[in-house]
C-alpha cells in the first residue's frame, strides 16, 4: 500500500491500453485543464461588470463583498468537488467520472449567463466548482496510470501547463475585449438573432455570453466516451473487488464537510461580519470567527477523510489490505492537503491579487496594465509547471519542492519590495515570481498520485490537492485585512504572505522520496 512496495523504474506495458489510447486520455485531460483554467480566469475578468448589472446601482457598494463571497465559495465547492468526484471514480472508473465532471462544471458555468440575482452566481459557480475540483483528480489519476514511468515528469508539467495556457486566452482575450465584443455582435446580428437579443447577451461587456460559451467544454463528453480507454489500474482492481468498498453513505460526512466550510467562509464574509457586530465588539467577532474556523475544520477533515477511512475499514475486514497500510494512506493524504494549503495560500492570499496591484501602480489605465500583468503571469506559469516536474523528475520530488519554496520566497520579495511604478521591470519580476509560485501546480500531478495505490488513487489525491482549496479561502479573505494593517500598502501585506513558503521547507521532509519508483499498487 506504499510507494515503496513497487520498486521497478517504469509500469509495464499494458496490453490492452494502445499508443493512441493513452494520447487521446492525455489529450483530453489537457483541454479539461485547459478549459478549467479559461473558466476560472474569466471571472476575474466579468465577475466586476456581472456583478454590477445584476446588482444595479443600490447595491454599487457591494460588489467587491460578493465578488470575494463567490470566489471563496468556488474554492470550497472545488475542494468537495475533488473528494466527491474522486470517489465516484474510484467506484465506477476514471472515464466515466471524468465525464460526469466535465459536464457538471461546463453546464452550469453556462447557467450562471441566465443569473438574475448575485447569489444565483454563488449557487452555481459553486456546482460548478464541484466539477472542476473533481476533473483535476481524475484525469492526473488516469494519465499517471496509462503513461510509463519514464514519460509521468513531462506529462504532470504538461497537465499543470495547460490551465494556466486558459489563463493566457482569458488575458489575451481582456485585451482585445471591445474588438471581440464588436465583431461579435456583428456575427450574431449574421444569424439572424433579434436585435434585443444581442443587445442583452452582450450588455456590460458580454459577461452573459462569455458565460453561456462556458458550457461549450460537455461537447468533450462524446470525445471522452468514444475515444479515452479506462485506466486497466483500475480495471484490474475491480477484477479483484477493490471498488465494492466504496458506500454511499459515506458521502454524508463529505456534505457535513462541506457544510462546515461554508460555514467558516459565512462567518468570515462581510455580510457575516456585519451580522455579528449588531450583537457583539469586534475584538468579540474576530475571537468568534476564529473558533468556528478552528471547529469548521476539524468537521471538514473528519468528513472529507471518511469516505477513504471507512473504504480502508471494510477492505482490511475483508481481507484485501495488508496490515498498517491504511495508516500510510490517511497520512499521506494529510501531508498532501499541508502542501497544497502552503501552495494555495500563497497563490490565492498573494500572487493572484498582483494584477489588481499592478493596476493601481500604472499612471494611466489605458496601458493595460492588469491585462499585461496577467499575460505576463500565465506565460511564466507555464514555464515553471513543465520546468518543476522535469525537476522532480531528474533531481527528486522533496529537493525540488524545497527548491520552489525557495523561489517563491525570494522572487516574491523582489517582485514586492524592489517596484514601486508598472513596467517593464516589474513584468519581468512578475514573469518570475509567476513561474516560481504556480510551479507546484505541475510538481503536484507527479508527486501526489505516487502516494496512494490504486484503489483510492483518485479520493486520495482528489482530497490531497484539494483540501488545501478551504484553507486557501479563508486565507483569501483575510488577505484584504492584512492589506489594511498595513494601510493599504499591498507590496508589505504581500511580503508578509510569502512566509508561508517557509512552512512548506520543512514538512515535504515528513514525506517519501518517490522518484524512481512506479505507481503504487
């Protein structure tokens, strides 16, 4: 149940799994990322003129409260969404999951351009989110399992690539936004579509229609059933009756998890906030918050973990599982959920707030400035994703995260404390502190699916990466506090953030040196 209990340099060759197999599972893994990625950067972009159509000028002031709401509960539901949609395909396959997924997060990123109320995005952004945490997991657990050994370190800089090559369509899309919107209207006034039609999918910089293309992504359900063969890992393990100890009613300890965590982010919301003070000080409030983030998740730990915990229980009565392996496994996937909070934390606490920095650095904002710096972040995650996992390939997967801990600390610090003015200093140490800080999202996809056998691949590495998502939302949410401690200064709250890279030097060492090894059976 170990990594080290396979110890062969490369998987054997599957006999029933071909070349054009493994490039279409490869390829679709890809564009779900990549579509993954598209989505979660075009918020950013229309969440601001979404928000202010839907909620008009008396609720003017609360459009930045629910833009942090929704992206904090987008970060939770992904989080769930990863341990739900692991399991299932744990249970019923990678493929067949991954559809379900897909579906999930594309149909009803299409919903959110029929919202007429803010929290109508909330609600489905978050069923959304379900799906995209789920795809994350599913399709690194089917490409590790089809792809050798030799070829896993490019495929996981491939796999961390490719959302961040979304991000760069979003960028590129935000520069040219009012030709795009132009020519648009033109196309669709082409077919034949009235006139009030057009005019309200393209009202307040299209956001309607920008998120009405967003369930284009389920046409990719039919590719997947036609074409991506099932892992015969998991084939294999059902064979043997590996996947008849998953229940359903385990999932409730995933919903009271789930539960728990938006409860956290209602608490520490402004709406939550405000709430409280009509009652209590605010030293009261903040004392408060902190206990129920404290109890939050704990809940969320316990709930998430219970599925595995439960699947380990009924394997180990019945025989299938080897004595003290099921305590490898929840430790592992407690190790996993520390380094991913470590490097969301610093993603979503620090970095991503850059580009709204930038746009207040920039004399004139006719520059582009926010367009440019997220172009500029994008082309250097996608280089340190592929660049991190080549790393982890050559030279070790602890080394190497260590080394990108390193990096961040240190290209954050120049990128924070050495521009005071947008330019093209600052682009180039934003390019940087880019590579460095997302490269963990190309080390992820080779080191964590080493951890965890076949069995529980997706559940455990689903929750691995994906737990670190809640302590990524309450994080986000006191980033904006921390920012006003220091009196606006955003380059001293950011400097301050990349401490949490610190951590992460230290406890990558409580995990396994995997490299070298196959997939654990």
């Amino acid at each position: 149940m170990t990594p080290t209990q396979t110890q062969t340099t490369s998987l054997p060759k599957k006999k029933g799994t071909s070349n054009f197999g493994k490039w279409m599972a490869l390829t679709a893994a890809l564009l779900g990322w990549m579509f993954d990625g598209f989505e979660m950067g075009l918020f950013p972009l229309i969440g601001g003129p979404a928000l202010n159509a839907l909620l008009g000028p008396d609720g003017a002031g609360d459009t930045s409260k629910w833009f942090g709401i929704i992206i904090a509960v987008f970060l939770v539901g992904a989080a769930t969404g990863g341990v739900f949609f692991g399991w299932l395909g744990d249970k019923i396959g990678r493929v067949r999951a991954m559809a379900l997924s897909i579906f999930t997060y594309a149909i009803f990123t299409g919903f959110c351009g029929f919202a007429t109320e803010a929290w109508h995005i909330a609600a489905l952004r978050f069923i959304a989110s379900l799906g995209m945490g789920g795809e994350w997991s599913l399709g690194v657990a089917l490409v590790n399992e089809l792809w050798p050994g030799k070829s896993r370190a490019l495929v996981a800089g491939l796999i961390g690539a490719a959302a961040n090559v979304g991000f760069l369509a979003v960028g590129l899309l935000s520069l040219g936004m009012n030709t795009f919107i132009t020519n648009l209207e033109a196309f669709l006034m082409w077919t034949g579509l009235k006139q009030t039609w057009v005019d309200a999918l393209l009202a307040d910089s299209g956001w309607r229609f920008l998120m009405i293309s967003g369930a284009f992504p389920a046409l990719m359900i039919f590719f997947i059933r036609l074409f991506v063969p099932e892992s015969e890992k998991w084939e294999e393990e059902k064979q043997k009756g590996g996947t008849t100890h998953w229940a359903k009613v385990d999932l409730f300890g995933v919903l009271a998890g789930c539960i728990a965590a938006l409860v956290i982010i209602a608490f520490w919301s402004p709406y939550g906030a405000a709430f409280l003070k009509r009652f209590m000080s605010d030293g009261m409030v903040t004392t408060v918050s902190i206990l129920v983030s404290i109890i939050g998740l704990g809940i969320a730990l316990v709930g998430f973990l219970l599925p595995v915990r439960k699947y380990l229980e009924r394997a180990k009565a019945a025989g299938s599982l080897s004595v003290g392996g099921e305590k490898n496994v929840v430790r592992y996937m407690l190790l996993g959920a520390s380094l991913a909070a470590v490097a969301m934390l610093g993603t979503w606490g620090s970095i991503q707030w850059a580009a709204k920095w930038a746009f207040e650095l920039a004399p004139d904002p006719a520059r582009h400035a926010k367009e440019y710096t997220q172009i500029t972040l994008a082309s250097g995650a996608i280089v340190g994703t592929i660049l991190a996992a080549l790393c982890a390939g050559r030279f070790g997967r602890r080394i190497t995260f260590v080394g990108m801990c390193i990096g961040s600390i240190a290209s954050c610090l120049v990128l924070y404390l050495g521009n005071d003015s947008f330019g093209p200093q600052f682009l180039v140490c934003y390019f940087i502190a880019g590579a460095m800080t997302a490269s963990f999202y190309g080390w992820f996809p080779l080191y964590l699916p080493e951890l965890f056998p076949t069995a529980v691949r997706a559940t455990g590495q689903g929750f691995a990466f994906n737990f670190g998502r809640i302590v990524a939302a309450i994080g986000l949410l006191q980033t904006a506090t921390l920012i006003a401690f220091f009196d606006g200064n955003f380059a001293k709250a950011g400097s301050v953030l990349t401490v949490i890279y610190v951590i992460g030097i230290f406890i990558i060492w409580l995990g396994p040196e995997t490299r070298g090894k196959a997939l654990p059976e």
